[in-house]
C-alpha cells in the first residue's frame, strides 16, 4: 500500500512540476480572406509570440507590408492591402517577432484580377448591294462580357475598297473616332 502511495505523490509531484513549466507554442499567423486579388484588404491574427512585441508582416516580395504589436498573450491582429506581385498564386506571408525572432508563415492564394472579354460586331444599311453614289451607313457595335473593365479599347475596323468615308460622319458615345484615307500611315 506504500508503495502506491508513493508513486501517486510522485505523479502529482511530476504534474505540478510540468504545470509551473512555462511552455512555448509555435507562433501562428493567419490571413482573412486566404485568397483573392490586388487591392483587396485582408485581417492578419497571429499569436504564441512575446507579449508586447513587435511583429513584422511580410508579403510576398513586399517586405513590411504591416506592422503590429501583440498583446500581453503574444497575440496580435492587424489589415494591410494586397499589393501586386510577379506573379499570381501562392504568396508566403511571414510574421516575424522583433525581440524572438521568431517567424510564423502561412499562405495566400493571389487570384487573377477579373478580365474584359470584348465581343464586337458591325452592320451594314442598307443590307445588299448598292449603287454608285448610295450612301451607307456602318453601325459597330461592341460589348464587353467578361468580368473586368476594359479601358483603352482600340477598335479598327477598314471600309471596302470600293467607298469613301464621309470627313466627320462618324459618331459615338464616349468613344474618340479616327479615320484614314492612306490605310493607317495617317489620321484624321
């Protein structure tokens, strides 16, 4: 019966020991939302760093995108904007503790930025064939269907060779219209 006793002081004697020991978890760190594109904003948590110390965030190539500093837990929470990057994909983040040195990293996916998909057609009036001295009138038409916005939209389109363009007939709304009488050498 001693001996039983014994070793259950001895157990509780381990356990209090163990339970006085300081022990040190692995900082972590964590990006919300995980994925998505440039400009976007994100909330960095981290924690298991000193209390009270500085934590530098790395994104990617940007060095000391943000900084922070972790409460009396180690823990910390901070929001920086996407910047771009060479590449889209998977982005390491860094969070590295200024007096601990330690570094805890996790990822995050960069998504293409949304692209315009411009679709374009023309018509013609009147339809068929004309005759000599017949004015027609070609009409352009032009969506974009993708999910990005299309800026600097560039639309040649050459008139048959038979016709002559009419010196400002053209119009269109927020557009900016060019001709040319030498194939492309120069504008009007």
């Amino acid at each position: 019966m001693k001996k039983r006793n014994l070793e259950v002081i001895c157990e509780l004697i381990f356990f209090i020991i163990l339970l006085a020991c300081k022990v040190n978890a692995a900082p972590i760190v964590d990006v919300s939302p995980n994925a998505g594109t440039i400009g976007i904003s994100v909330i960095v948590t981290g924690g298991g760093f000193s209390p009270t110390e500085g934590i530098v965030i790395d994104f990617g190539n940007t060095t000391t995108i943000a900084t922070a500093l972790t409460d009396a837990f180690g823990s910390f929470s901070t929001t920086f904007t996407i910047t771009p990057q060479p590449s889209s994909g998977t982005i390491t983040v860094n969070a590295k503790g200024l007096i601990s040195g330690t570094i805890a990293t996790t990822e995050f996916n960069l998504l293409e930025p949304p692209q315009p998909l411009l679709k374009f057609y023309k018509e013609v009036s009147p339809s068929g064939p004309a005759t000599s001295g017949a004015s027609l009138t070609y009409t352009l038409y032009y969506q974009n269907i993708g999910s990005g916005t299309a800026t600097t939209v560039v639309l040649t389109d050459a008139i048959p060779a038979e016709t002559t363009y009419i010196t400002n007939s053209a119009s269109g709304t927020n557009t900016t219209i060019f001709y040319s009488r030498d194939g492309g050498i120069t504008y009007d």
